[in-house]
C-alpha cells in the first residue's frame, strides 16, 4: 500500500434527487449536509498532485444538484493540471451550459446513470426523474462534447427484472452517440438495498475484489472519512480531515487497523465487508 491515497472520493454534500430502486439513499436517514468552503479549501490545499491519480467529486449523491459544482471542478482542474477528474451524474440536473464547461476542463470520465432504455423501466428504476428530458440532455451532451477527449460512459444495472433487449438497444443508442456502455451487475452496497438483496454473508472475507481500502479514500461532506463507498450507514468512520490531514488520516492507526482487519485472514473482518458482494 502507498503512503498516499491514488483515488479520493469526495462529496460537496449528500443530496440526491432520484431515489432509484437499487440504490440505498431512499432508505437513509440523512440529514441534509453540505461541505464548507474552508473545508473544500483545505482539501485542495493537502492533496499531493504526485501521488493522486484521480479525484472523483462524486460520493452517494447527485453532484450537480450543487449549484456551484461546476466552478468546484475548476478550482480543482485550475490548481492541479495531471489528476484525472471523473465525475458521475443521473444526468437529471446537467444543463447546457455545464457541458460547454466540461469540454474546457479535461475532464476524463463522465459516468451516467440512465437505468431503462424504456419509459416504463426507466421509471421503474429511476422514479423521481423525468425519462423525455433525460434522453433530450444525452444528445445534447453527446453534441456538445463530440470533440472532446472525455470518456462518456452510460451505465444500467442488471437487477435481474430488465429485458435483454433493453441492455442491446441502449447499447445500440450508446454506439450511435460515441458513448461507452456499461452493464454492471446488481450490487445491495452491503446489505443497504432493501428491496433487493445479493445474500452475501462471509465470515472469512480477506480481501476486497476492488482494492479500495488500499487505493481510495471516501471523504462524505462534512469532513468524515468512511472505510467504503459501499458504508452508507457510516458504520465505520476512519477519520475526519477537519481535525486531520489527508495523509495523517490515510496513514492512521484507525485506518490500518481496519485495513488490517480486512486483509488479515486471522482477524475479524469489517462486518459491512463480510455483507458485501465484493469481499472474499
């Protein structure tokens, strides 16, 4: 493992606005949170461009629901010009105007939600968010950033309840818009998924299929560090950068112990590893 972190994953507060079916946000009792400007500003101020491969301003929410997301994203791309941004999005708040941004911010990846290629499905899935304008905004992002170097990705999840021709059609629809399109397996984020559940449970977890606890940092909106992106519940807090700096919190004995906890076949492991489709 690094002294460092390669990947941090930050969110500038918890709010999403789509509830979809598969995902644990509809479930959690959260109070609405979001990140200080002294807080974003001392993030900025600690992260080591030579050893940070990729900030993903992204955490359990829906960034753009942040009405100054965009100019975030540039203070991050203006300070550091290597670090790989990736940011995901349900597409539902994009306007025209943040994908003009976009295109001047070298962004590498753009991820999106769109989780039915029918009205039916996407309303399913996805409740809260409007179909038409959803497929309106993916033209306009597939011809405002046809030039740019962003991988732009699509991503359904296979839940086991969607048509096979929806998954060929949508990747159909991907080809046509210079899209990449990902089929990603159903994931119950640790047993946090109420409707659904994997049935994961593995006394002897010693390893995670992701590598994140040794790679990824999980930073939620008010300072707290989360062992996992897969933690909605925030069971196991690793530290807090505002007491903290990233390094001190990355190299703390709080984190190695749960890393260790994890990677240790004789120790006991996390209980949200031990639920979690990814650990084996």
């Amino acid at each position: 493992m690094s002294d460092y972190p390669k990947v941090i994953e930050v969110q500038f507060h918890n709010k999403c606005n789509s509830n979809c079916l598969i995902c644990p946000y509809k479930d959690m009792d959260y109070s609405y949170e979001s990140m200080t400007d002294e807080l974003f500003e001392k993030l900025l101020d600690e992260i080591d461009e030579s050893k940070l491969k990729r900030i993903i301003p992204y955490l359990n929410n829906e960034p753009f629901l942040d009405k100054r997301f965009i100019d975030k994203v540039k203070k991050i791309r203006n300070k550091f010009n290597k670090v790989e941004i990736e940011i995901s999005s349900n597409v539902s708040m994009i306007k025209e105007e943040d994908i003009i941004e976009m295109c001047k911010l070298n962004i590498t990846e753009l991820r999106l939600s769109v989780f039915g290629f029918e009205k039916e499905t996407y309303n399913r899935m996805m409740p809260c968010l409007n179909y038409e304008k959803t497929f309106e905004k993916l033209k306009m992002i597939s011809n405002k950033m046809k030039n740019s170097d962003t991988i732009i990705s699509i991503v359904m999840i296979d839940n086991g309840e969607i048509n096979e021709q929806e998954f060929i059609n949508m990747e159909n629809m991907c080809n046509e818009l210079g899209f990449k399109f990902e089929r990603w397996g159903f994931l119950d984020r640790s047993n946090n998924v109420t409707y659904k559940s994997n049935n994961i449970y593995n006394e002897n977890v010693y390893y995670c299929e992701q590598n994140r606890p040794l790679e990824r940092m999980h930073i939620l909106s008010d300072g707290r560090v989360i062992f996992c992106c897969q933690d909605w519940s925030h069971s196991l807090v690793v530290g807090n950068i505002n007491t903290n700096t990233i390094s001190e919190v990355w190299n703390s004995d709080i984190y190695n112990n749960a890393r260790n906890s994890l990677y240790d076949k004789e120790k006991d492991s996390p209980m949200i590893c031990k639920k979690c489709k990814l650990g084996h």
